[in-house]
C-alpha cells in the first residue's frame, strides 16, 4: 500500500527533473554556440604533445690531457744502423742542400751518415723484396701465406703491434682533423723498423713528420715470430695515420 | 683492367677527387694489412718564447722595459689559453737568446731542448710609437710560421702583441684565435646596488664602462658588425618618472644611445638576428612573457611564440646563420629549451633532463647548444648538440665552504673551441673559461666583484 505511491511520487519528479536537465543543457549549448558565432575567442595554437621526463643531468667526464715534461728528452732505442762504409754514396742531392743550414760539422756529418743508411736501407729492401719470394728453377719457395692458427697468431701480433704504435701516436691539438697519410714500414727479426716508405702523403708537412718521428719512436716493436719474419720483413706493413669523420 | 676502368669510373661518379679516392681505395683493399691508428692522441707542442729584446736606444726611452713586459705578457697569456702551447722554462735554455739576435742563432740548441716553436721578438720606440718585430720559428723545419712587423701607438701596445698572437695561431691552425675579442657584460662594479654595462678584453684588461644609470642594467649584447651594444635597463624615464626594463641601443663610437624598446612590462633578453636587420627579444604584453621580432626602428615585425596558456617563452638565442631560434620555455612543465624556426614555427623541445634548463646559447658552427641546467640545488654549465644527442656536462665545482657552486650564462667562443660562463666557486660570480669537455678550466676576471652575462665578440678591428 505505502509503495504505489512512493513510485508515482518518484517517476513524476523524475520526469520533471529529466525534461528541466535536458532544458538547461541545451540552452548551454546554444548559449555558447551563440558567443562562438559572435565572440570569436582568439586562435588555438595546437602542438604536439611533448614527453616530460625527470631525468638526472649527467656528471663531467674529465678528458685526459697529454703535457710533456719540457726538461726530459726521451732516450729511445735507436734503431740499428749498418756500417756507412758498405753504403752507396750517390743519389743523394736534397742532403747536400741541407749541409749549408747546419753550422756544426760533426753532428751535421752523423746525421747525414744516419740518413744516408736509411735511404739506403730502403733502396736495398726495394730490391731485394720481389727477389726474395720470387721461385726460380726447380725449387719450391714457402711462401709468405698464412693460413690457420698461423693467420690467428699473425692477427694477434698485428694487434699487438698496434697498440704498441698507438701508444707514441700524438699529434698538437692545432693541427686540422681529417688528415690522412699512409705509410709502409719494415721489421727486422729482432723488432727494430729497419725502414719506412711513405706512401701517400697528408699534403700536411707538419703532419707527414709525425707519423714519420712516431715511427721512429715506436721502433723496436714487439719481436715477431719466425713464421712471419719473412712478410714484416720483405713486404712491410702498412700504417694508416689519421682517420676521416 | 676493365675492373680498375669501372672501379674508378664509379668513383667520379661520387666525387670530384675521384682519382684520389681511388688511390685511397686501392690501398685499403691491397692484400697488406693496414694497421689504423687513428687521429691519434692531443699533446701540447713546446714554445720556447724569450723576453721580448729592446731593439732601441733605453737611456731615450726610459719606460722601455715596462713596455717589454707588457708584449711579454699578453703574449705568453695568449699562447697559455690558446691550450696549444706548453712553455718552456727559460731556465732550460742552452743559447742566451740575448746574445743572439732575432733572426741569427742555433736551431740544435732549441731542438734540444725539445722546442717545437720559437717565437723572437723584439721593439723600439719611435716617439709615441712601437714597432714590434718578431718571428715564430718552426724548430724541426728550421724555417719561419710567422714573420711580421706591427706598428702601433705605445696606448695600443697589448693589442700589438694580441695580434701576433692572432696571427702565430692562424699560421698553424689555419683558424682565427680571438685574441682581439671583448666582453660586454653587466656588473656591480659601481655599487652592490647597481649594476652598469661594461666593456673589457677577452683576458679582463682595458674594462671601460658604458651606461652610467645608476640602477640595474642587464642583458647585454653585441651586434653582428661589433659596433653598437643592446642591453635592458631600468632608467627612470624623463617624461614619466616612472622605470620599466626597457630596450636601449648604444653605439660604441658615436655615444649615441637610443631608447629603443619601452613597451610596457619586459623588454629584455635581446639579441640581434646574425643579419644585423631584425632583434629578438622577450616582451610581456598582457600576460604572457613572449619571444617577439623587431624591426630596426624597434616595431613590432613578429610575434614569434604563442603562449600556451600562459606559459613563458624567454631569452631568444638565433643559430649563426639565423635559421632557428633556441629560446628557453616552461610551456611542458619545467623550463626546458626548445628550437623553432626563425619565423617561430615547428618548436622542438630539445632537452628533457634535468629542472630547469635556461640561457641557450650557439656554437659558432650551429651543431651544439650550451646552457645551464638546475638538477638539486645548483646551476651547471652543459653542451647538448642540436640534433639532441651527447648531452654532457662541463662544470662541476664546490665553493671553498664545501657546497655546489653555480655556473651559469654560458657562450661560445668565436672560434668555437671554448666556452666562457660565470661561477661563484670563488665566491663572487667570475667569469671562466674551459674547453668544450670542460678541461682547462680557469679564471678570467680575477677581482671581487660579480659578473652577469657576459657575451664574447668577434676579433675587433
């Protein structure tokens, strides 16, 4: 009895409510379609949405800096020259225009006498190195192949030989980038750089020298085992100074 | 032989230089090893750089040794924040470079004692003139990178010697130094309650101040050619009486300074496009502070950033060659930086570390972006290139007291190898100079005064 109504009570007002919420949403509606007609509001600027992250700002890296110790001259090994008197003489020209520059006669003449076994040295293993391989009559040559564990050991004395190099490879910081030279060494037995070609040049000088005094420096590198000998020796090694970015 | 034939025709297909990359190419593939060894390690080279001689008459010129001192000086500061050179402690020397003269003495005696270069230099004095002359040898090529004569008024004489610096690095670098740079900068040098504009060398001396307004004057900045300085100012207004951060355009040899800027509410953080005909800077009108373009009679020529809803878009920094604007902005959260276009279109977000990332500035070559980021509770100097990657940080220093220093307003050298910026590590804000890695930091302005601001121009005439 107390239920019917309760119900009709409800569904009337219910009825009310509904039509009047209808009522004040629609006049909402047209009342802003109304001031979107008159009151055009300013332009919306639309951006993609952007990603906000709270990452931690990275700590400083110290770069190593090289300085040299202005009061030491680094003593190296010197490489091993062959006695001058077996040398040939000639063919000499740009050392002569050099002998006007220097004042003092002795250290100039050692200096020669060194300069002169050098180019002398890859005059001589220029000559020999085609011969050496070369098979002539009824013999068969070794070769200077590698293959196997041979090739692997030979890889590992490279990249040891690298490391080695790299160490004494620097060059001043206000030298351009992108340079480039090639140049062609060969080893003795004992691990001495008994000579050097260069073979394509920078087109820097300051920059060829390096590579050339690095050489230098470097000498005697690891000793390389018997196996390959004859290849450091005869057909050298090529070095790469520089790199292109 | 075909092969090779199609091998190098390929090349020129590629590139000009078709026949050198071919030779280049023919050597990476020969069946020799190629042992790479890189670009290998940065050294200093060793400059020996004895007094500079008095070529002169001293009892005529009394004041000669002051002068010798100071080409000395400037010099051997030059070729120190160059960080190319190492100098050689005169107590090495095998030759007294006094009993030889500039152009006759022993190469071998500077070789071995491990010289790369040799800079003689000697002076006179010719009434109020000074005439340096001075070579810089190569050791190992026994031959001269630099051989030259200034002339200049005995007033000029740092700038004398700041030249043959110039010059001395050109030769082997191949790239201008900035030895005849400047700073304008903004300091409380007149009064811990003021700040005015001023003018110094890129090593602090010659500082000359500029605005005389008796208030707070900030923001500073060089137009492209160097001759006219735009900074914002609280100046009280004549008519007025009233004080607003307005606009101001002084230039430097005329005197003459233009109001430029006086709209009401910010006029600041201006900076001139790389073209020298339009500024940008940072207006507040209504109630957003946004970055805007004028015109050179100061007329509003493009509103460069929308909002949005109320964010800020502040201190607008143009890319070298005016393409794109970094500018810092809060629009995503936190101050962040961003890059638009020069007409303000397409905005980039371009950091997203850190809380606060604010004062954007250039590399000369356009491929990096240095700012200060606030992580906890300091400012830190950082590099970000353009295109977002490698961000890295290049200070981290604590004050005498143990906390974080603050280093802020970084800027680039014109020659794109260094960046200055300001630090209290020291207590008042200096200005510091380091390499882009953040090595070789050290301390330009040695006073106790703050500095705000600094911004580096071109070599001066």
């Amino acid at each position: 009895m107390s239920a019917s109504p309760t119900k009709t009570f409800d569904s009337d007002f219910f009825r009310k409510a509904l039509v009047f919420s209808g009522g004040v949403h629609l006049s909402i509606l047209f009342s802003f379609i109304v001031r979107g007609f008159l009151f055009p509001s300013n332009t919306l600027v639309f951006e993609s949405a952007m990603r906000v992250d709270l990452i931690a700002l990275p700590d400083k890296a110290m770069p190593e800096i090289i300085t040299e110790n202005p009061q030491k001259e680094e003593k190296k090994a010197s490489p091993p020259v062959p006695a001058p008197k077996e040398l040939p003489t000639k063919e000499l020209p740009p050392l002569e225009n050099e002998l006007d520059l220097s004042k003092t006669k002795k250290k100039q003449k050692q200096a020669l006498d060194k300069l002169k076994a050098l180019e002398s040295i890859e005059k001589m293993e220029q000559e020999i190195a085609p011969k050496s391989n070369a098979v002539k009559g009824n013999q068969v040559s070794s070769g200077n192949d590698l293959t196997g564990l041979q090739k692997l050991q030979y890889n590992q004395y490279i990249s040891m030989l690298r490391t080695h190099i790299k160490k004494n490879w620097y060059k001043p910081d206000w030298l351009k980038r992108n340079l480039i030279c090639y140049v062609q060494i060969f080893i003795d037995e004992k691990g001495f750089i008994i000579g050097q070609k260069m073979i394509k040049s920078s087109g820097h000088k300051n920059f060829d020298q390096l590579a050339t005094e690095t050489i230098a420096k470097a000498s005697p590198v690891p000793v390389p085992a018997a196996k390959y000998q004859a290849i450091l020796k005869t057909e050298g090694l090529t070095l790469k100074f520089g790199e292109t970015e | 032989m075909i092969l090779k034939f199609s091998i190098s025709l390929v090349g020129a297909l590629f590139s000009f230089g078709a026949f050198a990359q071919f030779e280049t190419a023919d050597l990476e593939n020969s069946k020799n090893i190629i042992l790479k060894l890189g670009e290998g390690q940065t050294k200093k080279s060793l400059v020996a750089l004895p007094s500079i001689q008095f070529l002169g008459n001293p009892q005529i010129n009394p004041d000669f040794q002051k002068l010798g001192i100071e080409l000395y000086e400037v010099i051997q500061n030059d070729l120190l924040f160059s960080t190319f050179f190492q100098i050689i402690p005169s107590r090495n020397y095998l030759e007294d470079p006094s009993k030889t003269t500039l152009q006759k003495f022993d190469f071998d005696k500077w070789r071995q004692i491990g010289t790369e270069f040799l800079v003689r230099g000697g002076f006179k004095i010719i009434k109020d003139q000074i005439e340096l002359e001075i070579y810089a040898y190569d050791v190992a090529q026994k031959s001269a990178v630099v051989s030259k004569k200034y002339l200049g008024n005995k007033r000029d004489v740092r700038r004398l010697a700041h030249t043959f610096s110039n010059d001395f690095v050109e030769a082997l670098s191949g790239q201008k130094a900035f030895f005849l740079s400047k700073f304008v900068v903004s300091s409380d040098r007149s009064g811990s309650k003021t700040k005015e504009i001023y003018l110094m060398d890129w090593d602090a001396r010659n500082l000359e101040q500029i605005t005389f307004h008796k208030t707070i004057s900030f923001s500073p900045n060089w137009s492209p050619d160097g001759k006219s300085i735009l900074y914002s100012s609280f100046a009280q207004r004549k008519k007025t009486k009233t004080r607003n951060p307005d606009l101001f355009l002084y230039e430097l040899a005329s005197k003459k300074l233009q109001h430029f800027s006086y709209r009401i509410g910010m006029n600041t953080g201006a900076h001139f496009m790389p073209d020298g005909k339009n500024i940008i800077l940072t207006l507040s009108q209504g109630n957003n502070a946004d970055i805007y373009r004028l015109d050179l009679d100061g007329e509003i020529s493009k509103k460069l950033t929308q909002g949005p809803l109320g964010a800020m878009n502040v201190e607008p920094s143009p890319s070298p060659i005016g393409d794109k604007i970094a500018f810092s902005t809060d629009r995503s959260g936190n101050p962040m930086i961003y890059v638009m276009d020069k007409n303000g279109g397409n905005p980039e977000r371009i950091t997203f570390a850190g809380k606060y990332n604010a004062s954007p500035a250039w590399s000369p070559d356009g491929k990096k972006i240095a700012f200060a980021g606030w992580e906890v509770d300091h400012f830190d100097i950082f590099i970000i290139n353009a295109d977002k990657t490698n961000l890295k940080r290049i200070t981290q220093a604590k004050k005498p007291g143990g906390k974080w220093s603050n280093n802020e307003d970084p800027v680039f050298s014109p020659d794109g190898r260094f960046l200055i910026y300001t630090s209290d590590r020291y207590g008042p804000k200096q200005i510091l100079i380091s390499n882009l890695d953040g090595s070789e930091e050290r301390r330009i302005t040695q006073d106790s005064y703050n500095y705000f601001r600094p911004k580096w121009s071109k070599n001066l005439d």
